[in-house]
C-alpha cells in the first residue's frame, strides 16, 4: 500500500479509530467488576447500561461509535481513489453509527439485573429493545463486510498477511455470534452467550483498532 500525503488533521482522525476499540474494552472491563451486582458471566455487556451508573455504558457506546466515525473519515481521505476507498470508509462509518445507536437505544432488563428485573427474559419488549439489536446488528455486518473489503484491497497490495488477517476476523465475527446463540441457556442467565459477546467484541472491536494503527502508519500525514 503506497504512502500517501494526506491533511494534517487526517492523523487525528486515523488516531480516533485506533483509541476507540482499547477504550471502550477497558471501560467494560472496569464496569464488569465494580458495578454493584453485576456478574459479566451471566449479564449481557449491554445491560451495563442500565441501572444505577448506567450512563457510563451509554457514554462509552456513544464515544467509541463517533471515535470510529471519526476513524472512517480518516479513511476516506486517505483510501480514495483506490481499491477499497469508498467501501472501506463507509463500513466503518457504518460500524461506528451502529455503536452509537447500541447506545441510545438500551437494552431491557433481565436476568435479574438491576435490581427488580425479570430472573430471565423479559416476556415484553419494547422499541428501545428493537433498536438496540438492529443497532448491534448494522455492527457486526458493517465490521465482517469491511474485513472482507480490507481482505481484498491487502491481497492487492501483496500483503498476505494482513489480508490473511482480515479473512480470519470476517469469518471468526459471524462463528463466534452463531455459536453465542447455539449454546446459550436464556433461561436464569445469558450463559455463555455473555461471554462469547464479550470475546466478539475484543476480537472485532480490536481488529478495527488495529487497522487504524496499520493505516496510520502507512501514511505519511504532514504536521500529524
């Protein structure tokens, strides 16, 4: 992949996407293990949205979705023209709206968290619900599509590696969501659907992180 001189403001916007993934990973990671009766085995990562502190959840969907929209524009400059550069850019984007909206949109209670909610799943959901999941949903599509584009635009490149790479998350994203669901018991907790969310989000999220620090790197960004 040629260097490329880009606007200095580009770097910021490469370095947003490389922030978003290890930021929102570690605010989960703190919630998971200091929110009062929260069990990261048995509750969804989404349910730290709700409840007592939930706003902290909401924020970190919320800024890690425009930390990537950010991202996305960065790509945008830097891609176009060239193999990838109008579908790259769109999917991260699409990928950092769907976060946004994963974060605007909660979840319902369930599994016993918080405090007075159904010990399984609710039997009522409302629109809030509904579009948390289709928010999740335009997520994991926007980020297996893209790994598919990147594949692609590195084999061209002769970068086996990488493209190797990209292959590997697209096919790991939608296995590890499948088997999330194939193997989970809905019914006293969300075991292990929790913790195989957890593992799709790390491998996903970290991907895209990775991806910008790779970007960056290739281009040559003056002033930035």
């Amino acid at each position: 992949m040629p260097r490329t001189s880009a606007w200095p403001s580009t770097g910021a916007l490469l370095t947003c996407g490389a922030v978003a993934g290890p930021l929102f990973l570690f605010v989960v990671a703190v919630q998971d293990y200091t929110r009062e009766g929260f069990d990261p085995r048995r509750h969804l990562l989404s349910m730290l949205s709700l409840g007592d502190g939930g706003w902290v959840q909401v924020a970190n969907f919320v800024v890690a979705g425009l930390l990537n929209v950010a991202f996305a524009a960065g790509l945008w400059r830097v891609l176009r023209p060239g193999r990838g550069g109008t579908w790259g850019p769109l999917l991260i984007g699409g990928y950092g709206a769907g976060l946004t909206g994963a974060g605007l949109f909660r979840t319902e209670p369930a599994f016993g968290y918080p405090a007075g909610a159904p010990p399984g799943l609710p039997e009522e959901y409302g629109p809030s619900y509904v579009l948390h999941g289709a928010s999740f949903f335009v997520v994991l599509v926007s980020l297996v599509a893209a790994c598919a584009v990147f594949a692609r635009r590195f084999a061209a490149a002769g970068d086996r590696g990488w493209s190797l790479y990209c292959a590997a998350v697209g096919v790991a994203l939608p296995v590890i969501y499948l088997l999330a669901g194939v193997l989970s018991d809905r019914g006293q907790d969300a075991r292990p659907l929790s913790l195989l969310l957890r593992l799709l989000a790390l491998v996903g999220w970290s991907w895209a992180a990775t991806l910008a620090v790779r970007i960056r790197r290739e281009v040559r960004v003056d002033g930035g």
